[in-house]
C-alpha cells in the first residue's frame, strides 16, 4: 500500500485519481488515499513546493473543451521550462485526445486516420510510451511494483459468410484447380459455405488450448460510408452462435455501420452479449464511448488503427476511458487492438510468412503488462484463397501454447480493469 495525498476540490482531483487507478491495475499494486499529508510517499498539490508538478493549463483546457496541445516528439504535456506532468502526459495518451476535435483528419469512412496521428509523424506506432512513462516514474519515486507476463486476447470477426464461392472460387480458376471449383459448387448446392467455419476455427482453438471470442454482424447490405455489412442472416446462424458457447468460447456482436443503436442491434440479433467491435472499426472514442456507456455494452474492442499494427493509444492494457464531461470513468472497458489479419494483407502488404514473426517479435519486445489483441477474420481460415494467412495464425498459437503464455477472456479483460470509483 503506497499512501498519497492528492488535493480535493480541483480541475485535475479526479484526473489524478483516474490515473492512479490506472497504475495500480498495471503494477498490481495499491495506492492509499489520504486526507492529509503527513507520512505520504507523494502529493499532488499545485500549491505545495513538495507536490509532483501539474500543469493547470492542461486541466483548465480540457475541462473547457479544448484540446489543441502543444506535445513534442517526446509526446508529454509540460511547461515553458520543459518541466513534465506525468499523470497529464498519460492521461493525453490513453484517453486518445489527440483525436479529439480532429474532424479534418478523418478518412472517407469517418475513421480517424494514422497518418494524421503523433504515432505516424513521430514514427511511434510500435513503442508502449505509456508503460515506458510509467516505469520510469517508479523508478524516479523508488517505488516498487509488480510486472506480470504479457498475455494474448484472440477474436474473430465474422464480416461474411457466403463469399467464398467468388473469391475462392475466382482463384481456383486462376490456379486452375478444378476440383477445388466443383467442391465450392458442390457446398453452395448443399447450402455449405466454406466460410462457415466456425466449427473449423474452435477446432483449433481447442487443439491450442485458447479462448476466442467471435463478433457477429447484425445487419445486411451496404449501410454507413458505404461499407458493405454481412452477406447472412444473423438469425439463420443460431446452429453456429450455440456452438460458440457450448465450446466455451464467446459470442460479442460486431456493430454494423448503421444507425440503429445497440439495443435495435442486440434485440434483432437476440445476442445475449456485453462485448462489442465496431464493423470496419468505424469508431471514433470523442464520440462512441459515450454511445458505448450509454449502452448494455461491458467491453468495447474497437479501438486500434486499421493502416497499422501496434499501440493507437501508446498502451500495452485494456483500461476504462475517461468520461470529460462528468469528470469520471466511464463504465465499460475499452480493450485496444494491436494485430489485425488485414491490416498486414491489404495495408501494410507484408510477405505472409512473415506476419507470424513479426507478431511474435512484437511480443517479444514487449513481455511484460501488456494485453495483446489479436483479430483473425473467418475468411482467413480458408483452404484456399488465403490458405497461407492460417499457416501463419497457427504459427502464433503454436508460440502462444510452448510459451504458456495466457489467453484472456473478455470476461477477464472487464473484471480485471475495472476500476472502484
């Protein structure tokens, strides 16, 4: 128990507080709140020569709304005399304030773009800046902590269902692989897709010994921004949704880019769920956490850069965003994305054997507190089109299982982050 002291009453009291909690929940330790100074190990009073520095400026900006700060290559909010606030310097970076009131960095489909982001400009994408802020504050206060391995969070997007027959089928002709043409004949004839799969994809699951969690579109047909939403219907999959939690798995809904709310979402569905991505991560946190809050949803997923792999918000751990405007967590937990399949093949147009190893890598490099999130879509299970994508997903939980490294439910990742406020 570290005993601190953080003055009552003010515009950064909560932020603090917030950011405390935040620590204890990455160091497994705990912080003592108490009403006066005496015997604390640190103080946060703007008006103690003794406290850590706060920068009013920062507090006095964001409670009016206003969020054009000045930040360096370094990415910390301090002074004219270079003097950094620690606990502003974090909470800027977790809570994605950088792209708060960005409405000229969105790209076609309302999404906030990486090339307008402090990661890309500064060439940051990769590096957990967060935990780098935080380890260093621990060893500049002689605290003392507690880091545990990194661990894995696996899930699969279920965009589409039905359209193997054209892909798969397009590049079998190419390929001139006949029999594979008159077998995806034959599974359309016999009303059995190759995309669906799941019962392929909790085979291996069970094979390495993972939890996944698999997000299901509820709406068909082209919706927001022109985005395509699924090619099924959702109530025709009910065989394949009780498979899922039977297998012991998870079922979480994957919101599609339309303007029904999730209630309509869940109620059309009939999903019993509180675990949330966003379709085409069309999701923007200055606008969708307090969509999310306002809703059953628990445990939102959405929140990584679809261009690049890594850290959008310089954080390694799922945590509960900031609520501005009430000055308070918000009640749900947001679990960013780090690795996604497409991300590497339509984006980043990486050689397929090296996907694996530069997950793995990634891994490596960052081995302690953090959650990494992995998403495979359905389709890149495939025997054929994207045959060598599932050579490479194999390859990351064959690392996963020799390494016992944990993979996390969502049930997890919302009981160990969630903060008492």
């Amino acid at each position: 128990m570290i005993p601190v002291y953080v003055r009552e009453g003010e515009k950064y009291t909560n932020i603090v507080i917030y950011i405390l909690k935040l620590i204890e929940k990455n160091k497994s330790i705990s912080f003592e709140f108490r009403n006066q100074k005496t015997g604390v190990n640190l103080v946060w009073d703007h008006i103690d020569t003794n406290s850590q520095f706060l920068n009013l400026e920062f507090y006095n900006l964001i409670d009016e709304d206003k969020f054009d700060f000045e930040i360096n290559k370094e990415i910390v909010i301090q002074n004219e005399s270079g003097k950094k606030d620690f606990i502003a310097s974090v909470f800027y970076k977790v809570n994605c304030l950088q792209e708060f009131g960005c409405t000229d960095d969105l790209d076609e489909y309302g999404r906030y773009c990486y090339t307008s982001s402090y990661q890309f400009k500064f060439g940051l994408i990769e590096e957990n800046l967060v935990q780098q802020e935080i380890d260093t504050f621990f060893i500049e206060n002689n605290l003392r902590g507690n880091d545990k391995k990194s661990r894995f969070f696996i899930s699969h997007d279920i965009d589409t269902i039905n359209g193997s027959f054209l892909q798969d089928g397009l590049w079998a002709v190419k390929n001139r692989k006949v029999g594979v043409v008159f077998k995806l004949i034959f599974n359309e004839i016999s009303r059995k897709p190759h995309w669906r799969n799941i019962d392929k994809i909790l085979k291996i699951s069970s094979e390495y010994d993972v939890y996944t969690t698999f997000f299901w579109l509820v709406n068909q047909g082209v919706g927001l921004a022109n985005i395509k939403n699924s090619d099924y219907d959702i109530n025709k999959q009910t065989d394949l949704i009780n498979l899922v939690e039977k297998s012991g798995s998870f079922n979480g809904i994957h919101k599609s880019c339309s303007n029904d709310s999730f209630e309509l979402e869940l109620e059309k569905s009939k999903l019993d769920t509180v675990f949330n991505r966003y379709h085409f991560l069309k999701f923007l946190p200055a606008e969708d956490w307090k969509v999310i809050s306002d809703s059953k949803i628990e445990l939102d997923c959405s929140l990584g850069f679809a261009e690049h792999y890594g850290f959008r918000n310089s954080y390694g751990k799922a945590f509960q965003p900031y609520d501005l405007k009430n000055d308070k967590p918000f009640d749900f937990i947001e679990a960013p994305l780090h690795f996604m399949d497409t991300t590497f093949h339509q984006y980043l147009k990486t050689p397929i054997s090296k996907i694996g190893e530069v997950i793995i890598n990634f891994y490596e490099k960052n081995p302690l507190n953090c959650d990494f999130s992995l998403l495979w879509h359905n389709t890149y299970f495939t025997d054929y089109k994207f045959n060598s994508y599932l050579t490479e997903y194999k390859k990351i939980l064959t690392y996963i299982y020799e390494n016992k490294i944990e993979v996390l439910s969502p049930v997890q990742l919302i009981e160990e982050n969630k903060i008492k406020w």
